[in-house]
C-alpha cells in the first residue's frame, strides 16, 4: 500500500465511509467538526508528522491533506 | 449491555468507538456529568445504563488548584458520585483513578508532587465503601504507554478532548475487556508446554543443570514468567501440562529444581509424554469436563501451536513471544485478553484442588463393588446453615451459573439476596459439602417463602461437582424439618424446564412431591404434605 492510499483509508475508517483522493469536505453529510479533528489528529499520530491548528480550517478537502504532507 | 460515558472532557469519540459492540449514551456537551447524575430526568436516567463509566480527566480537574481548593472539588464530586451509587445499587459504577500534571514552571529544588492528590481521590473512592463502585485504573494505562502518547493538545485546545486517537483506543480497548469481563465467558485452563516455555532450554538434552531457571539474567525470564502464571493460578485458572518428554525428566525439574515457582500441586493434569498434543489438550478437557473453547494453549513451538490450530479449532492458541524478555509481561496481556475477572471467590481460589480431589473420587468409585459402596465410603458431610452475609456473593454466583441442578433457574444478584434476607417470610439456606478427598465449599442454596402454614421453594440448586450422590435428598430433609418446626403443613414447589436441567425433570417425583399441575409450556408445580413425608435413604452426616 502506497502512503497516499494509507491516507485515504484513514480518512474512510474515520468517515466510515469510503473517499477518494477528490472528496471534499462539504459533500460529506458525514464530515462534521468532530470528524475533522478526529482526521487530523489519526493522520499525525500514524505519519508522525504535525498539522499546524492555524492550517485545520484551511483543509476542506483529501487532497488539502495530501498536499500538506506533500504527497502528490 | 447498555453503557453511558461521562467525564470533565469531551468523550464523544471515545463513546462513538464503543458503539460497535455496545448501546453507548454520553451526554451532549462536556462537564455535564454532575448534572446527569443527579438529575432524575436527565438524558442518562431516561437512558437507564447497567454500566457508568466516569472517565476522570485529573488534569482539567485539579492541576491550577491550590491543595485545599482541590480537596473542596475532590468531597463535592465524591458526594455525588457516592449518592448516585446509592441510588442505583444494581447499576456498575466504573470511576477513574486520576492523572494529574501541573503544568507549571519552577526551579528545580521546587519539587512538584501531584501523587498526593492523585492518591487521596482514590482513598476517597474506596472509604464510600459501596459494593457497585469500580476503580478504573486509567493512571495505570498512562503510564504504561506514556503521557506524549496517551494525551493531545491539539485535540485539548481544539476539542475539549483530552486523549488522542491512540490514547482514545487504548481506553476503549481496556473499557471492551472490563465489560466482557462483567458479560463472562473467561476461559478456564491453560495448557503449558515445559521446554522454553516454562524454562529455557530442553531438559531431555541440557540435564537439570543444564536448564536456564533462575534468579538472575536469562533464567529468571523463566522464573518470572511461572510467577506471573502462578497469580492466574492463585484466581481460579486451572494449569495443566502438554509436554512432548520422558516424564522422569521432567517430574524432575517439577519437583526438585530450586527455581521452580510452579509445583506439582499447581497442575491440575500433567500430560508428559509423546503423543500428539491435540489427544493430550482432547484428554485434559474431558478429565476436567471442561469445552475445549474454556482452553488456552501455551507453546513457544510454532509448528505445535499450528497443529492445535488446525486439530482444535475451539481451544485458543495466542502467539507466543518471539523474544523471551516479554514473557513476565505476556502474561498481563492472557489475563486481559482471556482471563479478566472481576472478583474471586474462595471457591474460585481453591479450584485446582477440588479438580484433584474430583480424581481421586472417579478412581474410589472404579474401585467400588458398588455405587452405594461408593458413596458410603466417601464419608460425606452435609452442613446447611441460614445465608449469612459473607455467602452472599457466593450464592448470588450460583444463582448465575448453575444451569443444570437448578429446578427453576432464577437468577439472583447480591443486592436482591440481601433484600430477601432482610425479610422474615424468607428462609435463605447454604450448604456445603465435604468427603474424605477434600471440601467441595458452599455448593447448596435454596430460596424458601413462607405464607402461613404453607412454604414455596422458590430455588433449589446444587452445583454439578456434587450431583448424582444423593445429597438432595438429605437437604430436602433437612429443609422440610426446619419448616416443620416453624409449623408449616405442606411446601410447595416448582420444575420449570430449561435446555439444560433436563437431568432434574423428576426430581421432586423421586423425592415423593405429588404432582398439582403443568402447564403447556412444561412447567409443573408440586406438593408435599409434611405429616405425610416419605423416608429417604441418605449417603451423608448432616454435621453442625
């Protein structure tokens, strides 16, 4: 498994639903406030890396959240 | 089960992970458990939870407070939590212990000791005194796996939560074990293999000397890790032996070897021999009467490990460490995975010994001309005396798990035994029976009401160790006479069918109960007229 595909089941088992790399935020009933937080903070603590809290309200989309951990 | 979270931070997402395997109820918003609790109307009331766990963040509770400003918050807290209790005595009431950090900065000689609080809450907790309040030991999971692990600013500052992801599946995890611990289904046994497990090395190779079992270095991994078994031993787990060996060997090592922390007495079965391990592990199960599924098999061997697999799919075969520094360790993890009881007993202390006993009497009674042979010369003893306080768990745990001698199956907790006590038309017997291969402890309980001149066996049961010996009829006995004192004229009593006490169908026709009524469903209700009673053959001395 690639990490961008670890990611992106991260985010599903979050979401208990399954996303893509072109899912964006609003169109998911299920990604509320809680999720997003609960999103980024599995994502640092599996990746070891750190998601400035400034940045939070400017990640709206899976590929917001690739793109901060640079992975294309 | 359903079970409610609360706690001084935000546990949504603690309670969302629970929601699988469980109906979960966490009050909306955070800090609102006082409000819950004490509130008849609140949404956990309407809820109604069996199980209420308080997750106590110590941190936001106590760390800017000055020392006596805590204590003031710690009583307040204690008083509520100690009402609710009160309350709801069948509820589980399931309180953390407390992490508590103070965040402040100081010099270096300035000592900051947060073990006082952090210990007083607890003495608080245990001085209520109250039967259905647990301690959860959250501090305990802090410290295993760290604080930088186990807690998140980012979720603190953004969330009000105060675990991370990792820290939030550790809790639920460890919350998952204690509620099945509550529901059953522990296992019973463990079979151990003896070469590298027990001790390192192989005694048919490296001789008694040879063996590394000691307690320094190397050897006390083995000696630590028997140590460890040796507590689950000392709960009511049954050990047993599967060795593929020459048995002089290794009885050996068992008997003489310095180090040994598990002797002969610990095991109830020692299988040491080169067959199969599946035929040994199939052997002890039917000798302890046990389901292969009450098992877990122990065997630093991958290939015997697969073998059981594939043979025994029923018996559990956890993997066992690849390095032997984690033994000791392995063990916490088989008694949280398998063996995670909430409370012993005395029986449950004396298990292997009764199993031991129960092999004895299989080996008098092949040896017995005959069955009544058999039974007199066990030399059996019957005392029954009125429940008394310090039985009631005991009685309440067979109300719960006997199913086969029990005429009408009704199960009890302590709170509703203590209830019953405390009123006159009940009479509540326990009996306990010995032999001349040991005590089988408290094995007999009856629930008696009276109605003026009539009696109702409301409970009649025995535990399967002593069934088959004709002790029934000497507590039946026993029971009508001292209702026969009390004046009553007839008892009354009931057979109520289950799946699994078939064997008691006509229990109260042998001891000569004639027959009222049955309905559809199978249940019969029976009578005795006392003046009228029949004389009954009895194996047992009814002692005081």
């Amino acid at each position: 498994m690639t990490t961008k595909e670890a990611i992106i089941n991260t985010i599903s088992d979050i979401l208990k639903r399954q996303v893509d790399e072109n899912t964006v935020k609003d169109e998911i009933q299920e990604w509320d406030s809680l999720k997003h937080l609960q999103i980024i903070m599995e994502i640092e603590e599996q990746f070891n890396v750190v998601i400035p809290i400034e940045d939070l309200s400017k990640i709206n989309s899976v590929k917001d959240i690739l793109n901060i951990l640079r992975i294309s | 089960m359903k079970i409610a979270v609360l706690s001084n931070v935000n546990v949504d997402s603690i309670s969302e992970k629970l929601n699988d395997q469980f109906q979960v109820y966490t009050p909306p918003g955070f800090n609102t458990w006082i409000n819950e609790i004490s509130n008849d109307n609140s949404g956990l009331n309407i809820f109604d939870p069996d199980v209420v766990f308080i997750l106590v963040d110590g941190i936001s509770l106590f760390s800017e407070s000055l020392f006596e400003d805590a204590i003031h918050i710690m009583d307040d807290l204690i008083n509520f939590i100690n009402k609710y209790a009160e309350k709801h005595s069948k509820k589980k009431i399931i309180v953390s212990n407390i992490d508590v950090k103070d965040p402040k900065l100081v010099p270096f000689k300035y000592y900051k000791d947060t073990s006082r609080i952090e210990n007083i809450w607890v003495e608080k907790l245990k001085s209520l005194n109250r039967e259905n309040i647990y301690i959860f030991d959250l501090q305990e999971l802090i410290r295993d796996n760290g604080r930088n692990l186990m807690y998140s600013d980012k979720g603190w500052y953004f969330g009000g939560m105060r675990f991370s992801m990792n820290g939030e599946k550790i809790i639920v995890s460890e919350i998952s074990k204690i509620l099945s611990a509550f529901k059953g289904g522990q296992k019973k046994c463990i079979v151990l293999d003896l070469d590298n497990t027990l001790w390192g090395g192989i005694i048919g190779e490296d001789g008694i000397n040879g063996i590394s079992l000691s307690d320094v270095k190397e050897g006390s991994q083995y000696k630590d890790f028997q140590k460890r078994l040796k507590d689950l031993k000392n709960m009511g787990v049954l050990l047993a032996i599967s060795s593929k060996n020459n048995f002089d060997d290794a009885i050996e090592v068992i008997r003489n070897h310095p180090h040994m922390v598990l002797k002969e007495d610990d095991f109830v079965s020692m299988k040491i021999n080169w067959e199969p391990k599946y035929v040994n592990i199939q052997k002890i199960a039917q000798d302890l009467n046990i389901g292969l599924n009450s098992i877990v098999f122990i065997d630093d061997d991958k290939f015997e490990r697969e073998s059981v697999k594939t043979q025994l799919p029923e018996v559990e075969v956890p993997d066992f460490p690849q390095d032997s520094t984690m033994l000791a360790k392995w063990v916490a993890r088989l008694q949280k995975d398998y063996f995670e009881f909430i409370e012993v007993t005395e029986e449950d202390l004396e298990k292997t010994e009764m199993y031991k006993s129960q092999e004895k009497r299989k080996t008098l009674l092949e040896q017995s001309a005959s069955f009544e042979d058999y039974l007199s010369s066990l030399e059996m003893k019957l005392k029954i005396w009125n429940l008394k306080k310090e039985d009631v768990p005991r009685a309440a745990q067979l109300t719960q798990k006997t199913n086969q001698f029990n005429v009408t199956t009704k199960r009890y907790t302590e709170f509703d035994l203590e209830k019953m006590m405390a009123d006159p038309s009940f009479s509540l017997y326990v009996g306990s029976v010995s032999d001349k291969f040991g005590d089988n402890g408290k094995v007999v309980f009856l629930i008696v009401k009276k109605d003026k001149d009539i009696a109702y066996i409301d409970t009649f049961l025995m535990s399967c160790r002593v069934m088959g010996r004709h002790i029934e009829d000497h507590v039946v006995d026993f029971v009508e006479e001292e209702m026969k004192k009390q004046g009553i004229k007839k008892i009354r009593t009931y057979y109520i069918p289950t799946k699994k006490n078939i064997s008691v169908k006509n229990l109260w026709d042998d001891l000569g109960y004639q027959r009222i009524s049955e309905d559809q469903n199978g249940e019969v209700s029976y009578e005795i007229d006392l003046e009228n009673k029949p004389k009954r053959k009895v194996y047992s001395q009814l002692v005081i």
